[in-house]
C-alpha cells in the first residue's frame, strides 16, 4: 500500500509553545489530508480536513487559531499546536488519500506537554 | 453528519473462536466501509473494507458484511488467533464531493481480546 511518513513520533513540549507536526504522502499525491486527535482507550476523532492550495475545513469545536494547518503542497500537510497546553496533550494521527483512494495513515505523533 | 455506533466495546474470545463486532451508520449516501486494526500506540492499518454495490466479502480469516436498507455491516474473525488482539474500528464515507471531502467517520471501537 502507500506510504504516508509523520513526524515527529514522539515530542515534549513546555506548556505555551508550539509544535508542528508533518505528515508526507511519499509516493502517491494525496490531494486530502485529514488530521484526527485520539485520546486513550477512545476512537479516532476528525478535527479537520486540508486540500491542496486551500484553507482547511475544521470539524465543530475545534478550534483552528489554536491548530493551524497547512497542505502547501500535494505531498506535505502540517499541523501546528500553537500555545500548548497539557489538556492539548494527546495522539496526533494524518491521513492522506488521493480521489477516491483508501486512506492511508502516518504513524502518529505522541505529543505531551509539561 | 454521519454517525457511527459500534458493539460491543470489548470482546474477549478463546483462541479459535470466532468474533464478530458490529456496526451501523446513520448517512445513506456512505458508501465505503473500512475496518481498521489498531495496536497500542500505533497507526490504524487497513484490513478489509466494502462497497456499497458488494453484500459480503471475504479475505482468509477475516469477512465483512454489509445490510445497505438496516445500514449496519459486520466484521467477522474466524479461527482467531492471540495476535489478533488489538482495537478494532469500523468507519463509513460517502463519496468526496460538497463539504465531506468523502472523510470518514469512525466507530467508538472495540477491544478484542484472545485468549491462548
């Protein structure tokens, strides 16, 4: 199957700064990322959906001045936490596809913040 | 928006045993069903998925079925084996058009759990 690369796997952060997290379609072009947030022992919940050249749909709640996205190119989505908080503290999953291909997924990113 | 419901939460089974989760969505335009495997602390990877247009399908152990007019569709695991506890989740997605973008909502999951 394709393969979509996310990094990093793992980071800490202090609480008030902010992380970006990449995730890359490294051969296919994905012209939809998807950014899920998983809490533990609970299902994967959608927090928005970035095309290529535009600005994200961002699902209801999320904020999207807090998580800033950003699908710069075909190949490249990026999701950054801006003002960290421990509550924001969580697994970070991207999808990717292309049309109306499966959905492959990155490896996710385990973000804590102290 | 679709909605997604999946039972049961956890499931442990004997090594052998068969184990069945289901699922029903509530969006009659979905028309892609996945089901995903996920271990501890990793990426959900893809073990079968249906179409709309198809009733059943089967790939070895695993089989999925899917009831369009009750909206539900099931995944069944024969002979099951200790490695195939993990977390379990079943999705639906309609076609990407409009504002879905054809994303895919995802059940609660269940934890299976077999025992040796």
């Amino acid at each position: 199957g394709a393969v979509v690369s996310q990094h990093p796997s793992w980071v800490i952060c202090k609480s008030g700064t902010s992380v970006k997290i990449e995730c890359r379609s490294l051969d296919f072009q994905a012209t939809t990322m998807f950014w899920y947030r998983q809490f533990p022992k609970q299902s994967l919940m959608l927090m928005a959906t970035s095309n290529e050249g535009s600005k994200a749909t961002y699902e209801q709640g999320v904020e999207k001045d807090k998580f800033l996205i950003n699908h710069a190119s075909l190949t490249l989505s990026t999701l950054t936490v801006t003002s960290a908080h421990p509550e924001d503290s969580s697994f970070y999953i991207c999808s990717a596809r292309d049309l109306d291909t499966e959905a492959f997924f990155g490896q996710g990113t385990r973000l804590t913040v102290v | 928006g679709e909605n997604v419901e999946q039972h049961p939460s956890t499931l442990s089974v004997q090594e052998g045993d068969s184990a069945v989760i289901k699922c029903t969505y509530s969006d009659s335009a979905s028309n892609y069903f996945p089901w995903y495997k996920q271990e501890l602390g990793k990426r959900p990877q893809l073990i079968i998925d249906i179409r709309s247009n198809v009733g059943e399908k089967k790939d070895q152990r695993i089989a999925v079925t899917l009831n369009k007019t009750a909206k539900h569709f099931s995944l069944h695991i024969t002979e099951t084996q200790p490695e195939d506890s993990a977390v379990y989740f079943c999705a639906a997605r309609a076609n990407a058009g409009g504002t879905s973008y054809g994303k895919l909502t995802f059940g609660q999951g269940t934890i299976l759990t077999v025992h040796p």
